[in-house]
C-alpha cells in the first residue's frame, strides 16, 4: 500500500504558554488502512489530526497529500481533498432529519427547489450499502448517540471523502454500538476508505487496526507498529 498522507517534521507550540503540543513528529497514512493514532489525554493525537484537517496550523513541518505538498489552513481546504474529521462533539442540527443534515450545502435539485425525495432516495442507498439502520426521514434530535454518529459518517462520505478521522470515537458508545461502529468501519475499508481512529484504548486498537502510531508528550514514540504482529502488553 502506498502512502497517500506523509506527515514531516511537525511541530505545534502555543505561544501565549510556551507549551510544545507537538515536537518534530512523523507520521504517514497508507490508502485503505485502518490507523490507530494512540496516546494518552494531551499526547497531541486531535492537534495532529486537526493539522491535517485545517483546523489547526503547524509551527513547522510539510503536509503531503498523495504525494503533492499542501497547506490546509481552513478544513474546506481538507474537505476538497477528500479528508474529514468526525469529532467527539457532532456538529449537527438536531431538529433537522438525517437527510438534510448530510445533503445541507450541496443539495440536489429540481429546478430551483430542493429535491428532497431524490436526497432521501440517495441516502437511503447509502445507508443499505453499508448497513447503517437509520432512517433518512428520522430527525437527529431523535436518534441514539451511535446514530447520530452515522450521520457524521455519512455526511463524510456523501461529500466524497476518501481519508475519514474519528475523534476518540467509542468514547460515547455503548458496547454493542462500539461492534457496529466497528463493522461499519471494515466495510469502509473494504470499500477503500482509509480511516484514522483517535484512541487510548489498546483493545480497541488491536481489535480494528491494521497499523498504529504512538504519540507522548507530543513527541512520536513508535510509528508503523503491524498490529497484527503484536499484542497489547
């Protein structure tokens, strides 16, 4: 597999606190694997990731997207190529349905108007694709905390991403809804999606990834460890 995201040298200071969230760290993605970017609170897993995003600025260091230089200052700028980051705290409007809150902003149409069946008819498809469960009809305000989190996902995919980001994304789960995020993710995968999880949680690690990165201190530990050949002591 190739390397469609390298991370050079980068580095992140605060200035008003002088804190080092990230020190010189390497880090690379291949297409269509799952990555564990593990580390304990304050490792500086979401600054990397929001460096990628756009969300953050890096005080040093290079961003390679299939294998052009970029510079990600907005996460629009991250969106047109294809990477998106779901958060911890999901970013939709509760009194809106599924459908709508994934299509807002690039909704089809009929005419002038918005084409509402044909948006539902599209995500519907999607949800069936890869059994999401959810209705496309059902408002968001109604929906558990691992739909909602559908949502997200589906919204990432209906802007057409290729890398997705998942903040720490079993930190609000339910076990049983963590096995059907899970499911979900390999079918991405199988799909070529490639997929970052944000975690501290070895098992999970081993459970879902095929590589993973280890950052402390902001400083990156150990990088390209093969999941598979290893365990979690």
């Amino acid at each position: 597999m190739k390397d469609i995201v390298q991370m050079i040298n980068i580095s992140k200071v605060y200035p008003s606190s002088k804190v080092r969230a990230l020190d010189c760290v390497d880090f690379t993605l291949k297409k269509g694997e799952i990555h564990s970017l593990l580390g304990e609170n304050g490792a500086g897993k979401s600054t990397l990731m929001k460096i990628l995003y756009g969300m953050n600025y890096p005080y040093s260091g290079d961003v390679f997207v299939n294998g052009e230089k970029r510079m990600m200052t907005k996460p629009i700028h991250a969106i047109d190529l294809g990477i998106s980051m779901v958060h911890q705290h999901f970013m939709l409007t509760p009194v809106m349905t599924v459908t709508e809150n994934i299509v807002i902003g690039r909704e089809p149409r009929k005419g002038i108007l918005f084409d509402k069946e044909a948006a539902e008819q599209e995500i519907q498809e999607m949800i069936n694709t890869y059994g999401f469960n959810i209705s496309p009809r059902a408002k968001v305000e109604d929906l558990s905390t691992g739909e909602q989190q559908r949502v997200e996902i589906l919204k990432a995919m209906y802007g057409g991403s290729e890398i997705i980001i998942l903040d720490e994304p079993t930190a609000v789960l339910t076990p049983q809804e963590v096995n059907e995020l899970f499911e979900i993710m390999r079918k991405l995968k199988a799909d070529g999606k490639t997929i970052v999880i944000i975690t501290h949680k070895l098992k999970e690690t081993i459970s879902i990834a095929d590589r993973a990165s280890v950052l402390r201190d902001g400083k990156m530990i150990q990088t390209d460890i093969q999941v598979g050949d290893t365990t979690i002591e």
